[in-house]
C-alpha cells in the first residue's frame, strides 16, 4: 500500500546559518555599537538578550529577518513573552517546534478524516502516517494539507509505493 509520512521539521542547519547571518549584522550595525546585546543557540531554543527593550526588538527583527530569509517556516518558531528586569536588561527566548505536537496532529488527523479520503492516517510519535490504496488518494491529500493552514509547517516525506 503507498503511504507517506507528514511532518514538521525545521532545517536545524538553516537555523544555525540565518544565526551566523545574524551575528555579523549584530556587529557591524551602528546602533548595536557598544552595546551588549547577545544571541544564543542551544539545541531547540534561541535566547536573545539586550541592555534594553528597545534593542531587544531590535536584534528580533534582525533574527526573524534572518531566519526568513534562510526560508526558515516562522510558523515553527514560537515567541516567547520577552522578560525585562527591573535594572532594565531584556531577555527573549524563541522556541523551535519540531515535529507535530498531541492537539495540532490530531487536528490535521480529524480534517483528513472529515474529508472522507479513502486513506488512514495514524499518529506516530511525532509524525503522521497516511496510507491508501492509490496512490492519486496519497496525492489528493497532500493537496488538501497543503491548502489548509494548521499553525504549523507541514512537510511531506517517506513516500512509498
């Protein structure tokens, strides 16, 4: 039986380039002269930090510019509410999603399902898996995700005949 997998996946090395990108402007633009103003990469996380809330804007612009320009889904990228301490100095973080959570899959499950498409489509992990018995039902499906707008980038892989 043909089958695919839906996912939602964010290149980590595209994140990791569009952060280098970053970097550099950070350093060379003038109204980041002289001021401390950090970026951080750990594994599904990017901490921004600035002296100030105005720089903190700042320097997001410049990493949501840079991520989208690097065709990084922004839809994967989770914005935290950013923290101000009292002596002013301002801290971000930015999430990155990977793979479908619990509610988001079983929302894009119930739509497949809703459709009557003559497929099945199971949860696995952090993953969807469509099967059906042609594979024009497979290509039908794609074209009904594709169109639908769940709050998350979906890709497509693992097609099998």
């Amino acid at each position: 039986m043909p089958s695919f997998d839906i996912v939602s996946e964010v290149d980590k090395q595209e994140i990791d380039n569009a952060l280098n990108q970053a970097r550099k402007e950070l350093a060379t633009r003038f109204d980041f002269k002289g001021v401390a103003a950090h970026i951080e990469h750990e594994k599904d996380k990017i901490t921004l930090t600035a002296e100030d809330a105005s720089r903190l804007y700042g320097l997001r612009e410049i990493v949501i510019n840079k991520l989208s320009k690097r065709n990084v889904d922004l839809r994967n990228i989770d914005q935290q509410e950013p923290s101000i301490s009292s002596i002013g100095h301002a801290r971000q973080e930015l999430k990155i999603q990977q793979g479908l959570e619990g509610e988001k899959a079983k929302e894009i499950i119930h739509a497949i399902k809703a459709q009557n498409f003559k497929v099945q489509s199971t949860l696995q992990e952090r993953q969807i898996r469509v099967t059906g018995k042609k594979r024009d039902d497979l290509q039908e499906v794609i074209a009904f995700v594709r169109a639908k707008d769940f709050g998350v980038a979906t890709t497509f892989k693992n097609f099998r005949d």
